[in-house]
C-alpha cells in the first residue's frame, strides 16, 4: 500500500467552514495526482456541520460526507456557517478521524502495527450484543461475520442482554469484532435487562480494560468526536486494543449492516467497506446515516476465516493494566 503523509494548515480564511473547504480541494488533489483511495485525519483537523430536522427534533452534528464526496452541491439556506441540504451523494473516497494525546496516538500506531505485523490483540471471535429495544430488528445483521470468524457470539434473547453479561465477554477473553446495538448518548450506553436499565459510562470501558479491536456501534451520538468523552473514542483509544470504528455523530447508525459485513468479508479495507456500504444503502436516508463517521485506520483488513490460522499472540507491551474487575462492578453499579 502507497501512503502519502502531508503536514496540513489551512490558508487564510475567515471561519471553520473555509478551513473544511481547503482540506477537502487537498484531498480531491491527492486524488487526482496520487489516485489515494481515502484519507486519515490525524490531530484536529476542520470539520463540517450539518443541520437538519429529524426525529422531531432540530439536529445540529459534525459530518464527513462533506470530505467523500467532490461533485456534491452543498447549501447554508440561512447562511449560518451549518450546511443544511445537499444534492444527491456518491461517494468517491472514505475518510477517517484518529486524535488523541501524543502518547494515545503513539500507542495507537503501535498496535496497528502490530496487527499487521505480528496478529489479533485479542480472542478471535465477533461478539454480537443487541439490547432489548433491538433485539427483533437487527439481530439478523450480524450475518456474514460468520464469513470472516468460526467463532460468532450472539447475544440478543432479552434473558441474556444484561449489562453483567455484556461486560463479562468484554472483560474476558474479549472478541476481535463488536457489533452492538443499545440506546445511548456520547458517552455512555444504556442497557435494558428485566425493566431495569444499567449504564456503561465511557470511564467504564476505560477502567475494565474492555478487549475488543473492531466496532460497528449501532449506538446514536457515540462517535461524536467533537465531544470528549466519546464512546468511540474510549473504544479506539483507552483501552489497549482498539483498531478501527464505525460509528454515528448523531441519532442514528449504520442500518442494515449486512453490506458493511458482507464487503468485510470479500477482503475489503474497512475503509471500502464503509464507502460500498453507503453508496449502496447509507445514502438513501439522511437523518439515519449522515452522521456515519469511520474513526482508526481504515486501511485495516479483517481476515476471512479460510485464510491461514490466527492464533491471539502475546501482547506483552499491549497488555494494559486496569484494577481488579469485582472492585469496579462494585463501583459502578446501578
């Protein structure tokens, strides 16, 4: 894979939206000159804002379809600097966000590296967890990860979706792939069990260490990255093991999954995967899938299960510390 790196800051210009500007004619131009397939965003860099009434509500969110795609027509009817209406979208590139401390990033690269180099972080399974609210819509979208893992953990039976239950597999051997569904906001998840609902705070995912590498988060609000904390970020960042999200800024998630996971495994990047999935499906609905954002790198593969074996390797310098598990159970208890 040809990479180019390309320190960027923007030229004179009067407000975010003119630095969004300038960072998507760079892309187009790498594009055009090196034919790069997507672009990774590393540090703060500008960002669009899109505006919209959904749900009922009046909805105000960061955006990356701006960046996707080049023949788009966009328009700010009130001239507020927030986009508001678009023309129809086809996606020519994917691109995807990665910030976070000096130190986080050092130690993000690093595991990339190692996955690519060495193998899996953690236990090579996907890990299905649809809460209540869910389970009879969306627990048929797991399909086609058996196509990428032997091992394919479905949790969806209302019995089963309890906050307990999802952090032992997460807090246990763990699982390469999470595709979950719940209610949430930016930073945290709310999980129905028995008429009771627990919360998972993003310092929970944090302090239990949770093991996983890939998420689809079928999870309103939780890759809001221009909010801190985010879920997203938890997930990617501060635990030890994350490689790569997908996620939402806003009310919405990635619906119908099946394509995502179906271009998963034919071999496409997760970058690829994203961009086939929305030219397909994401595009036809707005207030669901305009908040879709990619966060981690998005040249990552997963690999389909009659490639060679993979067997979890040890993580020495990876392994992260966390405190006992009964102690924040205990802590963080609802």
């Amino acid at each position: 894979v040809e990479v180019h790196v390309e320190p960027w800051a923007p030229g004179v210009v009067e407000d975010e939206m003119g630095a969004v500007i300038d960072l998507r004619e760079l892309i187009f131009r790498y594009r055009d000159e090196e034919q790069i397939d997507g672009a990774v965003l590393v540090g703060q860099l500008p960002v669009a804002w899109y505006e919209q009434e959904a749900f009922d509500t009046e909805e105000r969110f960061p955006m990356d379809s701006y960046l996707q795609d080049r023949d788009a027509v966009w328009t700010d009817a009130d001239e507020d600097g927030i986009l508001d209406g678009h023309s129809p979208l086809e996606l020519d590139i994917y691109t995807s966000r990665i910030d976070g401390s000096a130190e986080e990033l050092r130690e993000y690269f690093d595991r990339v590296d190692y996955y690519r180099n060495i193998g899996p972080l953690v236990e090579v399974r996907a890990f299905v967890f649809i809460d209540d609210p869910w389970a009879q819509r969306i627990d048929s979208q797991a399909e086609h990860l058996d196509q990428i893992y032997e091992d394919v953990l479905l949790m969806y039976e209302p019995a089963d979706t309890s906050f307990a239950n999802y952090c032992d597999v997460l807090t246990g051997d763990g699982a390469e792939f999470v595709f979950q569904g719940s209610h949430s906001d930016t930073t945290y998840l709310k999980i129905e069990h028995e008429g009771n609902v627990d919360t998972c705070y993003c310092s929970d995912v944090v302090d239990l260490a949770f093991r996983g590498s890939f998420f689809n988060l079928f999870n309103c609000s939780a890759a809001r990255f221009t909010q801190e904390p985010n879920l997203a970020h938890a997930y990617l960042l501060d635990t030890g093991y994350g490689l790569a999200v997908v996620g939402s800024t806003k009310i919405g998630a990635i619906w119908d999954s099946r394509v995502f996971h179906r271009r998963l495994s034919e071999g496409r990047t997760w970058g690829r995967a994203y961009l086939d999935w929305y030219n397909e499906v994401g595009v036809k609905k707005d207030d669901w899938h305009l908040g879709i954002v990619l966060m981690g790198d998005p040249l990552l593969h997963l690999y389909p299960r009659s490639d060679a074996p993979r067997q979890v390797s040890e993580l020495s310098s990876f392994q992260p510390s966390s405190p006992e598990y009964d102690d924040i159970m205990r802590e963080i208890a609802r």
